[in-house]
C-alpha cells in the first residue's frame, strides 16, 4: 500500500446504506434455512457458516470503492485522471445523473454508478489523446466533489 504525502481536498466512500445490512443478512439467513431444510448433523450448521460469511462479505465488497482528490490525481477506486486533464465539472442530481446515464451516454465514457447513491458528477475530459470523452462518477455530496475538483484543477 502506497502513502502520498499529497493533500486530500475530497474524501469519500461509497458505502451501501445501513439498511442493506438487515436485509442481505436476511436473505443470507434465508438461504441458509432452504439448505438446511430440517435435515439434521453437519446439514444444519454448514449452510450457515458458508453463507452468513459470504453475505458480509459481499456487503463489504459492495461499498469498497473509494473516490478522492489529492495533489493532483481524482481518484477512483483504481482508476486515476490527472487534475490536468479535467475539463468541465458538473454536479448531478438524481435526474440529471439517470439523464447522463441513459440512451444519449457515450459508450466510451468512464462509469462508477452505485443505483443507492442518487448524486454524481460527470468530468468532461481535455485530453485530445485519450478516446473516454467524460467521467460519470456516484457520490453522496457532487457540489462538495465538484467544487473540490474544480479548485483542484485550478478552473
């Protein structure tokens, strides 16, 4: 694991909401009793103990992606953008992020979309050289991010 000495402008995780928790942990639960169906010996405590962990752990999975401003990257889970290449910045509600995502998206655009999270920002690339015309990414806060971006990239 890498440590920047850079500043972090914007920091945020995607995290599925707290009521997912319940829910899949039900569901896991669920899944759990249809195996077992009454049946006696290692029938009945294997399903739990495969399918209950597997459950938190995919509800881990689901809110690991991170997204940041530092020094002069805006990161993605992975993926990284020079702060140099940023164009326009556009904070999206729950409307425009459907309308950004619908029949007239580019097929080459970058997309983070997490369907709990209603907000996003799409970054409009200027980077002749790179064939992504945007970015579409989720967040909980887009003016917070926008502005981050913006004040970052110097526009």
């Amino acid at each position: 694991m890498t440590t920047d000495a850079a500043p972090v402008t914007y920091a945020e995780r995607l995290r599925i909401p707290w009521w997912s928790w319940p829910l899949g942990l039900a569901g896991g639960g669920l899944v759990g009793v249809e195996i077992w169906m009454g049946a006696g010996g290692v029938r009945a405590w294997v399903p739990f103990a495969v399918i209950l962990p597997l459950t938190v752990a995919l509800l881990f999975w689901l809110g690991r992606i991170r997204v940041a401003v530092t020094g002069g990257e805006f990161r993605v889970d992975d993926a990284r953008l020079p702060l140099s290449v940023i164009g326009e910045v556009v904070a999206l509600d729950a409307a425009g992020k459907r309308e950004a995502l619908g029949v007239g998206s580019h097929p080459l655009a970058f997309v983070i979309q997490r369907p709990w999270i209603g907000g996003a920002v799409q970054v409009m690339l200027d980077d002749p050289a790179d064939p992504t015309p945007f970015w579409v990414v989720s967040t909980r806060h887009p003016v917070e991010l926008a502005t981050a971006l913006r004040a970052s990239a110097g526009r």
